[in-house]
C-alpha cells in the first residue's frame, strides 16, 4: 500500500510565488511513483518542477522517473530558484521558436 504523500515545507511557497507571477500550476505530489511535485504552465510553456529543501534528496522512485522522463525535470529549493527556472526555460524556448 502506498504512504501518504508529504510535501516539502518550501512547497507551498513555491506554488504561491509561480502564482504570483502569473503561472499556472498543479500539485502533483499525490500521483506517486516518482512524479514530481508540481505541474507548472507559463506562456505555453509546460515544465516540471520537483520541489526540495536546501537537505532534501531524492527518492529512489524519484531518480527512477527523472532517469525514465523523456523532458527535462528540474528540482528547485526555493520560490526564487523556482521562478528563475521557469523564465529561462521559457526564454530559450521563445528564442528557440524565434531562430526557426
């Protein structure tokens, strides 16, 4: 039988931040088997997000699933590590569409 999913304690604040400036976002903590914690959505952009503290290691599921995922999967510590993350994956892809 499964745990009950925990969340990390900065994962709140993460999903408030995102919010914030204007993203899009889902918890996803409770799907189990590896998948990472947040489902984030900005300017058509699709990105993974697992969220960790500054100590926080992932599990064996989690390494198995980030190995296995066909797209990039980021952990992030912090609401300001999160939003860096989603403005320069959203950048190099809106500079990626531009040079086609």
């Amino acid at each position: 039988m499964r745990q009950i999913a925990r969340t990390d304690k900065n994962q709140q604040f993460i999903i408030n931040a995102l919010r914030k400036v204007g993203c899009f976002v889902r918890p996803c903590h409770q799907v189990g088997d590896g998948f990472p914690d947040l489902f984030v959505a900005y300017h058509h952009v699709f990105i993974l997000l697992e969220c960790k503290t500054e100590k926080g290691k992932l599990t064996p599921e989690q390494v198995i699933f980030h190995r296995q995922c066909k797209g990039p999967i980021f952990t992030v510590t912090s609401p300001q590590e999160a939003i860096q993350v989603v403005f320069a994956v959203v950048r190099d892809k809106l500079n990626s569409a531009r040079a086609c």
